[in-house]
C-alpha cells in the first residue's frame, strides 16, 4: 500500500499527530494545500488522489451528473462545493435541461445561470393548490386586480364571480348578469385602483345577434352595480381608458360590407343631477370594408411617446381603417353547438352582388416572414420556443417594467369609490389605443394602432334647439319633402342652383376615398397573415403578445365571407410598441382545433418574467419571457379559455377552462412556504424531452 493509502487508513490519533507534522513543515516552508483549511481537509488534500485532479478534469465530471447529485456532491468538502457552484458548469445545465439556444446569454439582472435555473425550477407556477368548481358553465374568461388580492371569473353560466387570491381562494362577491337579460358574461377588468370591475356580455336575443353590454361594479363598500355601456359588437370587449373612463364600441352599417366603428368614451360614474352632464363621448369613428368590424380593444400606456412626434402614415399598411366585420352565414344550431367564447357572428345574404371591387379572383398572397426560423412541432406533447430578434433582447431591462405606471394615478389608500367630480383625464400621458381588425375578411388578420393624447371630456352638454324649434324644424322638413317627390331630379338641382347651395350626393360608401374625411385614421396597421385569437400587454406595456391562427401561404381569397382556412397550430407574435415591429414570433405553438367559422378567443397573459396561454388540446402552456423555451403544460379537461398570472406574485397563475372549472397553480417553492398540500402537478417539458430523447 502506499504512503497516501496506508495514511487513510491510520488511527485517528495518528492522524492527526501526523497531519500536525505535516503543519509545521509547511510553515517552514511556506507551502500550503489550501489557506485556512481544518486539519482534517488539509490531511484529505495531502492524502486522496482527488487533490491531484485538476479543476477542468472536475468540470468534466461534474457534467454527467444530474443537478440534484452535484448539489449533493458539493456538500463533500469546500473544495468541490466551489467547484460544484461554477457557472460554466450551471450554464451547461442550463442550456440541457430547458433546451435554451447556446447563443443566448444570461438575462440582464440575473446574478448567475445557477440562480437562473433554481428560479426556472422553483419558483414557476407548477403545483395545483385549489380546483374551483363554483361555475355551472364554461369558463372563459379570468382577469386579477392590479394589488393581486382579486380575481375575476367569467362564465356561460351568466354570473360573474370576484375571489379572494389568498390561499385557500373562497368567493368575494358574485352577481347573476341574467337578472340584466344578458346571455353570459365573456370578459372583466379591474380599473387601476382596484374599486371598480368592468363586466362585459352578450345579451340574450337571435343567434347571430352582435349585441352586447359592459356594466360596471363597485369592488370598495359591497359589491353594486354602478353603470351600464351599450357595446356592439360584443367582442369589442371595452376596456378602462383611465381609472373613472372607460371605452365601448358600436357598429353602424354604411352599405353592403361596409360598416362604421365608433368607440365612445363613458364616465364610470352615471348617477348625474342635471340632463345637460355628459356622460359619454365619442372618441373615433373607423371604416370598415368586406365585413369588418373593430374588435378586442386595448390601451397602452405609452411614456416614450411623449418625447416624440406624432409620426405619419405606417408603411405596413394604409393609414384607413380596413377593419373586418362580423358577419358570416352559418346555421341557426351551430350557437348551440359552438364551444368556448365564440367571435360575434352577423347573418348576411351571400347571395346579394358583390361591389366590384370584392368581386371574386381577387388574389392575396401574404408576405413571407424571413426574419423568424420556422420550427415544425416535432411532436405534440412539446410546445415550440419563442424566438426572438437580437434587438428584443438588447431592451430587455428590469427597468422597463415599471415605466407604465409613472402615468398612472394608483392608489391604494383610496377610500371613496364615488369619484364624479374627479377628472382622472387631465395630464395623462400619450396612449396607444390597440384592437384587432382587418381588410380582405371578416376574421380579424390585423393589429390596429392609434395613438391616443389630450383626450378630452366635455363638461356641459350643448342643449340644442327647444322641443318648439325641433318640431317647427320637423314639419319644414317632411313639406320639403312632400314638395320635392313631385319635382323632376333637373328642378331639384335648378333649385338647389338659384339659392347658391350645392345639391346634396348620396355618399358612396364602398369608395373610402370619396368618404374618408368623415373617418379618423389609423395609424399603424400589421398584417400577421392568420385569424387573431387573442391579445396580452406586457406589464411594462412595452411588448405586445398576440394569439394568431396562420393563414395558407398564397392562398386565394375569392370572397371577404369566405375567410381562409386557418392552421390547428396557434402561434404567437410579439410587437415591440416602441418601434411598433415584430420582434419575436412562436410558430406551431400549440394546437387548437376549430374552424374559422366557430374560432373563439383563447386570452393570453404576460408578466415580468412568463407567458401564459390557453388551448384547444385541453392544456395550457407557459413560457419564459426572456430564454423564450417552454416550461409547462396544465391539465384541463377540456379547452383552456384564459389564463392570468398575479401581477403582484409571478409564482400564481389561474387557468379557466370549458370543463366548469378554475384551477390555480403555484411554484414549489411557495407551495412549501403556505404549508400547502398539493392537489396535483403540472407537466415539465424538460421531462417530455428527455423521455422523447431516450426513446
């Protein structure tokens, strides 16, 4: 045996008179093993072989053991717990476990891989704490309040429920919308302080009626109803504008295929003395062509705009609102049959002539995005990484993530829900007001942009002419008319002639150009070629996610009501609101089944550090922002309509779906932190690809 072996083996007494030996020697030497070691490590370093190795060796190593056995090989000595902490050996980790390119650094602010991959494996929504089966419907809609505390579910059951985030989650309030001759309830959003709840629906009538209502709810002092918005069609869905304003939409139709947006601007607070207190506005009035319609309105709060000057007309687009509409034949039973959230749907006669302009042979082949590899779903347990360009990455910041709310006003020491005499429109900064439209087709195919400042509100409304005045004014009118049905179209315009007017034309609506001075423009359009079907700001309202079903490359479209077929495969886009370009697409993200004519919303979300999407295949999936892989799957029973994460706790996510039921997830980490009992486990794609890989 050798000098090193035999010394392994010596009596601990040995042991250590030798390593004292061993002590002074060095000290006359000045030679050491490594400063400020036990005797016991400086006898390990002299004595084993693994002294000898040396650190690259190591490195090596420690590459074939799983993470969980290099934690426990570091807890040996210090020595290989230092080796054991190196962040070329964490990054490797990295980069194998999630599947991460190995182009892509660490993300700004993180302080090494190995923290990265404790936070991708600890502290991501992954363990189901509470299954919610208070809805007797399909639940299609979920949205939190600003301080995290609430959430607010959406059903076909027709109620609208507000729950408490806390652990267990239990009923806050509820309200049965049917009381109101409302259909279901599809969408809610809480305002910026967090004392009122936006409600929107569909009101009950013909199957293919657009008709639709958003009310609105205290959430301070009881859970009352407060006001109540027309809103046409219904999946315009209304959004806050600011925190006592909120946004409608109506649709008037113009001619055949043609129609008209207008979104209104509405006092959350109705409860007026005086008929001549306005308590809405009109705010825009877009053109829509083959059948369009605006629809999913939102608003970004945009500081950077307030440095910069109004730009012109996009280059992506015609600075006209091409929207399109919501009308489709379909049969009377499909409403039945239809699942989920399904896009308003109008009865038209397809049969009637098309203006020439729509007439059939018109031929549209999308543009070919060549910044973005395409990457097929190699199988369909795995949801496809987001890939972004470099510039995404370059702006990726922390510091983003607050900049939205130097514009807003939230407080949350505020007491009084009862805010008339507060005008919260005064210093606002600039805001983009985004929706989905489009222009060849009814389904919505584009993202709209119009940039929103110094949005006034009337504070008197004019009274106008007297009840005397209006009705002198009528019965001229209806003698005029009477007068001119009996004189020839040449002695109607003479006339018009010898008192110097111009004779009135008929507007022809099918020509914008001839009308395009009666409509607000937009100012930015971006075509994503495919059915949208869903849209999520980022907190920082920096970055736009979008929910699309693409379209077949050069696919003819021979009729605007006769949309493309679209993909079962989602993907999803990501718009930069600075530059207003895409700066990161996801293609073949996940599945989804139903044809364009029955496409509903699937609702995404986005937080500071994951994206979150529903589905059709009974899942939904989870995403890291930055890495841009694909972290989890969560099990539903039937297709996952929304999701939304707690904007105060990144490690919260709740999951809707048309299976009844409400399901909320938390990280590992937090499940352990409340003491909480798992109900069950979401899948990890790490695991999948590893069980893939090994087949």
């Amino acid at each position: 045996m050798s000098e090193e072996g035999a010394g392994l083996a010596l009596p601990m007494g040995s042991r250590r008179a030798r390593a004292n030996e061993r002590t002074e020697g060095r000290s006359r030497s000045g030679s050491s093993c490594s400063s400020g070691a036990e005797v016991d490590e400086l006898d390990y370093c002299e004595n084993s072989p693994w002294v000898f190795i040396p650190e690259p060796m190591f490195t090596k190593i420690f590459l074939y053991l799983n993470p969980r056995d290099l934690l426990n090989a570091g807890q040996t000595c210090k020595r290989w717990n230092k080796l054991s902490r190196d962040d070329y050996i964490w990054r490797k980790y990295f980069q194998r476990e999630f599947n991460v390119d190995t182009t892509i650094g660490l993300k700004p602010g993180a302080e090494a891989w190995r923290s990265e991959f404790k936070r991708l494996t600890d502290n991501v929504p992954m363990v189901m704490t509470d299954v919610l089966t208070n809805h007797s419907h399909q639940v299609l809609h979920v949205s939190f309040s600003h301080n995290g505390k609430m959430f607010a579910t959406c059903s076909k059951d027709g109620f609208v429920i507000v729950w408490n985030s806390a652990y267990p989650s239990t009923i806050r309030d509820s309200y049965d919308m049917r009381k109101l001759s409302w259909k279901y309830t599809q969408f809610s959003q809480f305002n910026q302080s967090d004392t009122l709840l936006l409600v929107s629906g569909v009101h009950f009538g013909s199957p293919h009626s657009t008709s639709g209502e958003i009310a609105v709810f205290t959430v301070q002092n009881g859970f009352r109803l407060k006001c109540r918005v027309t809103n046409r069609p219904y999946d315009i869905f209304g959004t806050w504008f600011s925190d006592q304003h909120l946004l409608s939409g109506d649709l008037n139709w113009l001619a055949h295929l043609v129609s008209s947006s207008i979104l209104w601007l509405n006092k959350a607070n109705q409860e007026v003395d005086s008929e001549h207190t306005p308590i809405r506005n009109q705010l825009y009035k877009f053109y829509n062509r083959n059948a369009s319609s605006i629809r999913a309105i939102m608003v970004a709060n945009c500081p950077w705009l307030s440095d910069e000057k109004i730009e012109e007309a996009g280059a992506e687009g015609p600075s006209t609102s091409e929207g399109t509409g919501n009308k489709t034949s379909i049969e009377d039973e499909e409403d039945d049959r239809r699942i989920g959230n399904p896009l308003s749907h109008y009865q038209m006669n397809q049969d009637q002539a098309m203006d020439n302009m729509y007439r059939a042979g018109r031929v549209f082949i999308p543009d070919i995005d060549l910044d973005f590899p395409y990457v097929p779903l190699e199988n369909q347990d795995y949801a496809s990484p987001i890939h972004y360009l470099d510039e995404y990455r370059r702006e990726y910041e922390d510091s983003y993530y607050e900049s939205s709310d130097d514009c807003l006003d939230d407080d949350d020491d505020q007491e009084d829900d009862d805010m008339s005499e507060v005008d919260d429109l005064d210093n606002l900064c600039p805001k983009y007001l985004i929706f989905s439209t489009g222009s060849k087709t009814y389904t919505p195919h584009q993202i709209g942009f119009k940039r929103m400042s110094s949005v006034n509100f009337p504070r008197r409304l004019d009274p106008g002419p007297t009840l005397k005045e209006r009705i002198a004014l009528r019965d001229r009118q209806r003698e005029m008319e009477v007068i001119m049905r009996e004189m020839s179209q040449e002695e109607i315009r003479l006339q018009y002639i010898l008192q110097n007017e111009t004779p009135p034309m008929e507007a022809n609506w099918s020509n914008y150009e001839a009308v395009a001075d009666r409509f607000d423009k937009v100012d930015k359009l971006i075509d994503l070629h495919g059915h949208i079907i869903g849209m999520g700001l980022s907190p920082d309202h920096r970055y736009l996610y979008v929910n699309s079903r693409p379209w077949p490359k050069n696919y003819v479209i021979r009729n605007p009501l006769e949309p493309p077929p679209i993909a079962q495969e989602i993907d999803i886009h990501v718009i930069d609101l600075m530059t207003l370009k895409k700066v990161g697409t996801m293609l073949r993200a996940h599945k989804a089944y139903t044809p364009n004519t029955e496409c509903f919303f699937i609702f995404l979300d986005v937080c500071d550090n994951y994206v979150a999407s529903g589905a059709e295949d009974m899942h939904a999936y989870l995403w890291d922002r930055y890495y841009g892989v694909c972290l989890a799957k969560y099990q539903h029973d039937d297709v996952v309509n929304s999701v939304a994460f707690n904007p105060r706790d990144n490690e919260m996510l709740v999951t809707t779906s048309d299976d009844y039921e409400i399901k909320i997830w938390r990280s590992l980490s937090q499940a352990k932190k409340l003491g909480i009992q798992p109900v069950g486990k979401a899948v990890e794609f790490r695991k999948l690809k590893s069980k893939a890989t090994s087949h």
